[in-house]
C-alpha cells in the first residue's frame, strides 16, 4: 500500500495499466488498492476508467483550501451580478 503513496508523491496523472506495472499487481487489485487509499484519505486521487488514467492531487493546507474555496466564492458572486444585471435589463425592456 505505501507503494501507492510513494508514486502519488511523483505522479500527477497515470495510467491504470502503468499503475498495475508498478505494483506488479493485476488491475483489479490495484484498483481496489487505490480505491482504499483513497476512501481512508491516505491518498487523494480521482479515477477516469472510461480513459484508464488516475489523477493524483497533493493534499492542501487549510490556508490553501480557504484560499480555493474564496477564489470559487468570486467567480460565484460574479456570475450572480452579471444574470441580475441581465435579468434587470430584460424586464426593464420587456
């Protein structure tokens, strides 16, 4: 399992056939493994099996996560004055 970890550490993105070469592993296996890890938060990733590719992400500080989540906040808060402006210039036409 700490095999896992240590190629999380390296990669960002991989494929499940290269991640079952490393673990010398078959594919479910390693894709039980991985699943795992990923429920017990040892590991963050996100699996695409339609693509066969896993996106490893490094594990934020809760600096970094405030920082995402306001920056997600802007862009909402954004989208919201642009549709108020143009609901506002509809029913003033309309």
């Amino acid at each position: 399992m700490s095999n896992i970890r240590v190629i999380a550490s390296y990669y960002t993105q991989i494929t499940l056939a290269r991640l079952t070469e490393l673990l010398d592993l078959p594919p479910d296996a390693a894709e039980r493994t991985l699943c795992k890890l990923v429920t017990d938060k040892t590991v963050k990733a996100k699996i695409d099996r339609p693509a066969g590719i896993v996106n490893f992400k490094q594990k934020q500080t809760a600096d970094q996560t405030l920082n995402e989540w306001s920056g997600d906040l802007g862009k909402m808060l954004g989208l919201i004055e642009k549709t108020s402006h143009l609901i506002n210039k509809v029913s003033l036409n309309g």
